[in-house]
C-alpha cells in the first residue's frame, strides 16, 4: 500500500507542476526531463538512503528535486554539490565548502573545493546516488567531469548511479577540434569535440564504453532518459545553469565565445551580460559599442579590466538562429578581434590577460594560435579537424540514446 501512495503522491506533484501553454503546439512544450517522471524512478529509491548531486537547476516543474523527494518520504542523506555550489551561488572556479544546506538541513558535501569526488566514507550510509545536473553541451563545462569522478566512486563503491537526463540546449551542435590530450585540464578531460552534442547520459554511457573512466573502469548506470526530445529541437532552459549563463543568448553562443576565456579580450565578465559582449579597452576608436566590466559577487569578483572602459563587439540581439543553421561553431568573431587588436603580441598571452588558461587549452589543439596570426581561413582551419571530428560523430552514434 506504501508503494501506492508514493505514487499517487508523485502524480499529484506532477500535476501541480507548471502547465504547459494550451496554445503552445512547438515539439519543445510536450518535452518531459527524466527528473518530471517520478514514476519512472520512486521505486528505485523507496526505502534506500539517497544522496543526490544537484544544483539549482535539479528541479521537477519549479520545485528542487530534494525539496520535491523529502516530501514524497524519499530517505535523502546527504547532497554532493559541483562548481557554483548547491543551490548555485558561487562564483566560477570559487572553492565551496561543506555546510548543511539551512532548507532542508541536509549534509551538503561539496566536489569542488577540498576535494572532487566522494570518499569512501563519504559513501558508506548511502545505497544509490542520483545525478541531476542541467550541461549545456560544451568541452569546457565542468559537469561532465564531476559526472566521470562520481561514475568512478561509485564502481569503486559498488554504488549504482541513477542519471536524470535532462536536454542538451546545444544538442544540433557537433562542431570543433577533438581534444589532443596534451592539454588536457580541468576543463578538458577526454577526447570530444568542444561541443559534443550529448546529454550528459549520453555521456556516462561513452565515458563507460570508451573506457575514459580512471584504470577503465565501468560504473553501474540507470538512465531515466528525456520523454519526447531529439537533439535538434530548441530547448529554453528554465533556471540558468550558472551564475554566467544567465540567459538563453549567453547559452546558445557559449560554445563559440567562451574560447575568449583564453585571450586578451574580455568576454562579459564582470557585467550582466556574461558572453554575449566582447570588448577590450585596446579598440577604443575601433569599435563604438562599449561597456564597463566591474566586479559582482557570485559571477566575476576580479574580470579583466575591471572597471576600465571596454569597446567591442555586442552579440546580445545576435541571431542564434544563424548558428543553429549552419550547425557551426563562429570562429570569425576571435578571427575579427585579433585582426582589430593594436598589441596583437598581447591578444593570445594569458600574462597579459591574466586568465586562468591559454587558447590551447580553450581550443584543444596546439596549431589554432599560430593558424590565427597567420590569417588562415577559417574553413583550411577546419579541415586540420575534421578527420577526428568525423570519426567522432561515428563513434557517438552508438551512445545516442535519441533521434
């Protein structure tokens, strides 16, 4: 009977979810995340000890996934938190402490500050872990990699993970060199494309079968997969995924501004626009946009030219659709600014821009800066990559878990 009533609980709280527009008739409106169908998965944690890693995009409808499953009688022991924190207020690549989240009163273990990925002890009162993180589908979004360290805890464990796929706002997009793993790093981890164009259960299932985990190893996955999605359909994300992607526009062009994060230009930081202005104080009298970066807790505390005068390019009205057609990634704006840059012996030295890392390790590859200088065209510049992006796009055919 117990069993029941958790379900007629999870149709109710299906049922007070957001209603979908009875007008909207687009493919997007009838897209269901795993996270939505509680009936998929309630069995699966009726009576264990739950730990979750979640973040403030770990909803069902407009509610948290923790708050949603402590009502539903879901025993949930402790939360793994990634970059930006539990509920997603941190600043990027800010340490996050442990604490105990003040909502609930839960243990919230933080994978992005002492350590990134959970202890054995940390393990040891926990029967199945839930993974429910929004990605974006780019390279250098760091949710993949705490995804492939909770894979391995658990295999170490012989914990399960149950993936709560959600859709990949930029899943049109298969675009960019593969990473050459010399330069792999932190926001680099395994052989893909910057934008890969995969969910993150996806993902699991080619980090498993590709054998990318630490000795190997394969973790014991359950996918609840996306109800009523393919990759091609636009998906407008209902909470940002963090601080800097605070809007729909700096998400669809994150995969082709974020490789500024390696040059002498800044790319929004330090203003209410994150990636979708690019400027420098150098193009005064090149450019008549401008804009002022300054420092604002939670996004970008110490951005390049902080406080100074910026004059650059504004992308905030860009048609995106353009990006979407062509099903590429726009290598022209960083082409632009280094042509427009009057210190061009500054544009790609990271001692100049003060950035954490360089353009090789942004782009993947050891050949782009030297191919930019010497103003090589972006479609030679392509076809350096495309033998591995092809074989890529041939190996992901057999994780998609979509049309």
């Amino acid at each position: 009977m117990k069993f029941f009533s958790l379900l007629a609980v999870a149709f109710l709280l299906c049922a007070c979810s957001p209603k979908i527009n009875a007008n909207d008739k687009s493919p997007a409106s009838k897209i269901k995340t795993g996270a939505d169908q509680t009936e998929l998965y309630l069995p699966l944690l009726k009576g264990k000890r739950v730990a979750v890693m979640a973040n403030q995009t770990t909803i069902i409808g407009k509610t948290h996934l923790v708050d949603s499953l402590q009502k539903l009688g879901i025993n949930i022991v402790k939360v793994f938190g990634p970059e930006h924190g539990f509920r997603g207020n941190a600043s990027a690549g800010a340490r996050v402490s442990d604490e105990i989240d003040q909502r609930t009163g839960i243990p919230i273990i933080s994978l992005y500050g002492k350590k990134n990925k959970p202890s054995n002890d940390d393990l040891k009162d926990v029967d199945i872990l839930v993974y429910d993180l929004q990605d974006v589908g780019v390279r250098f979004y760091t949710n993949i990699n705490a995804l492939s360290r909770l894979m391995e805890a658990c295999e170490a464990n012989n914990k399960t993970l149950l993936i709560l796929d959600r859709p990949n706002p930029n899943g049109y997009l298969v675009d960019g060199p593969i990473l050459d793993m010399k330069y792999k790093s932190g926001i680099g981890m395994f052989p893909i494309p910057m934008s890969h164009g995969l969910t993150v259960a996806e993902f699991a299932q080619m980090a498993n079968g590709e054998g990318w985990l630490t000795n190997k190893v394969k973790a014991d996955l359950k996918i609840i997969k996306v109800a009523n999605y393919d990759h091609d359909m636009p998906y407008t994300l209902p909470v940002p995924p963090s601080p800097n992607l605070n809007t729909q526009q700096a998400i669809l062009l994150y995969p082709s501004v974020c490789m500024f994060e390696g040059v002498y230009v800044n790319h929004g930081r330090g203003t209410y626009n994150p990636f979708t202005v690019l400027g420098s104080p150098a193009y005064k009298g090149i450019y008549s946009f401008s804009f002022t970066p300054k420092s604002i807790k939670g996004m970008a505390e110490s951005p390049i030219f902080m406080d100074e005068l910026c004059y650059g390019i504004d992308l905030r009205n860009y048609d995106t659709e353009k990006l979407r057609k062509s099903k590429k990634i726009n290598f022209e704006w960083i082409k632009e600014l280094y042509k427009a840059h009057p210190k061009k012996e500054q544009f790609f030295e990271s001692k100049f821009s003060n950035q954490m890392n360089n353009i090789e390790i942004q782009i993947g590859r050891g050949d782009f800066r030297q191919q930019i200088i010497d103003d090589v065209p972006i479609e030679t510049i392509r076809a350096g990559w495309e033998p591995g992006l092809k074989a890529y796009k041939e190996m992901r055919k057999k994780y998609l878990l979509y049309p």
